[in-house]
C-alpha cells in the first residue's frame, strides 16, 4: 500500500476517484488540508501572544509593588524623623538675688612645734588659753577677717570643693529622641539603593520562597559609626543574620545633635527582603 501524505489533498482524490467530483462533498474535503493548516498557525500565534502578554503584565506588576515597597518605607522614615523632630526651647534666665555672705571671723590654730624663739613668727605664735577665752573668734584651720560676729566661718575653698561628676557615663549616654536625628549620607533614597546593591539574598531563603521585612536596631555614634545591630522584630534566621550583616557594614552616617553637640542616638530601620 503506498503511503499517502494526509496533509495533502491527494488521499481526497483518491476517496472521490470514479466518483461525482461535482459534488459539495468534494469541494469541502479539497480544501479541508490547507484550513487545517491555517488553524494550527492560527492557535500558535495566539498562544505566543497570550504567553508574551502574560509575561509583560507580570513585569509590570512586580515593578509597582517594588515602586510601592519602597515609597512605603521611605514615607516609614520621613515620619520617624518627623516625629523625632523636639523644639527647641530657650531656656528662661531667672535673676537671683544677691545675698550678701556673713562670715565670722577666725584665727587660725597652730600646731605645738618646736622652734627657736628667733625662727618663731609673731603670727604663728600660739595663743594662750587667757586670749582664747576673751576672744569672740573661732578658731580653724586658716585666718578669715569677717564682716559679722553672726556669721559661719568660711570653710577654705579647697575642703569645699566638690569633685566634678564623671564625664564618661553623660559622653556613653544614648539617646532615643533628639533635636537633630542621624541621617545616612546622601537621605532615605541614598539608603535604600546602597541596601539592595549590598544585600545578597539568602540562598536558602529564596530557595523556600521566604521574604519579609526584618526591623533592625542600631546606634549611631557620635563619630557616625554603626554599633550595636540587633534584630527586634525577625522573619527567618538566614534574612535575619543578612540583615545585621548588611547594616553592620554601612559606611559612617550623620550623627545626631543634642544642644548643639553630637550624641548617641539609637535608630531603627526595616530591612525588606523581597524575591523578585
């Protein structure tokens, strides 16, 4: 038996050989290959339309919601900032009256030492218990001419003088709330592209489809060094730990001002992990 192509018209002639070709029948199956052929490029177009449609409408919409992502946390920090923004006040001076200080006066008390008499000032001279009991003046430590009887003797301002408080414990102080609030170089926006040009995607993570938005912790010194990364609010250990990682390594920001002085001023800063 020859083989006969059923693409072609050929197997409708030999169908209809002897037969009345004049009839409909014939005319339908003559042309019944080339309609054929005509559906099946007809189905192939459509179906690379729909495919190349499919992939642009996805394009488009993995683009708004990264448009959207980002708006969202950047409109997050203006707020923050807004928020941490305190006024100023000035401080009211009040005038203090003037007192007058009362002091009595003293004589100072002499240790018994043994001297010459020719090495013996008058003035350190020890007084005899006589002048000590018709005398209305105290006795210290120094000699203090005073303006009233009535008065405290002055102490000497070396025992009066207190030792200033430590400095290290108000320079080590951080603070939460302040005038002027860090910044990274450059504002929000800076921030956001030097974050997704310096985090890689955790392997494990994209592989199990995991995302969200780790809310880390920090503090910006008063140099604008970064210290003290914590995460406060995770997602999954391996976005976590590339959520320190990338913020431990940021460059040096702006720090923080408190009357007009640079300070520790702790920040806080979400961290989105999004697979494309």
């Amino acid at each position: 038996m020859a083989k006969i192509d059923l693409v072609s018209s050929e197997w409708t002639d030999l169908v209809f050989q002897g037969r009345n070709q004049a009839y409909g029948a014939y005319v339908l199956r003559k042309g019944t290959s080339k309609r054929n052929l005509w559906s099946i490029i007809l189905l192939f177009l459509l179906a690379v339309l729909l495919f190349v449609g499919l992939a642009i409408n996805r394009a488009i919409e993995a683009n708004k919601h990264v448009a959207n992502t980002q708006e969202v946390n950047l409109s997050m920090i203006e707020n923050a900032k807004k928020k941490a923004e305190v006024k100023k006040k000035e401080p009211v001076v009040v005038e203090q009256k003037k007192e007058v200080v009362q002091v009595k006066s003293s004589i100072k008390f002499t240790a018994p030492v043994i001297k010459k008499d020719e090495d013996v000032k008058p003035e350190e001279e020890m007084k005899t218990q006589e002048e000590l009991t018709k005398t209305n003046t105290a006795i210290g430590a120094f000699d203090v001419k005073g303006n009233t009887d009535k008065g405290e003797v002055l102490k000497a301002e070396q025992e009066i003088a207190q030792p200033e408080p430590p400095k290290h414990e108000e320079e080590n102080k951080v603070f939460d709330v302040v005038e002027e609030q860090p910044s990274f170089p450059g504002g929000p926006a800076a921030l956001q592209r030097w974050l997704r040009d310096n985090m890689k995607y955790p392997v494990v993570a994209a592989e199990n489809g995991i995302e969200g938005r780790v809310i880390v912790q920090f503090v910006v010194g008063k140099d604008g060094s970064i210290s003290g990364v914590k995460v406060v609010r995770p997602v999954d250990q391996s976005l976590d730990r590339e959520a320190v990682r990338v913020v431990s390594s940021m460059p040096r920001w702006t720090p923080g001002r408190q009357n007009g002085s640079s300070v520790n001023v702790r920040y806080t800063l979400p961290v989105t992990f999004k697979l494309q």
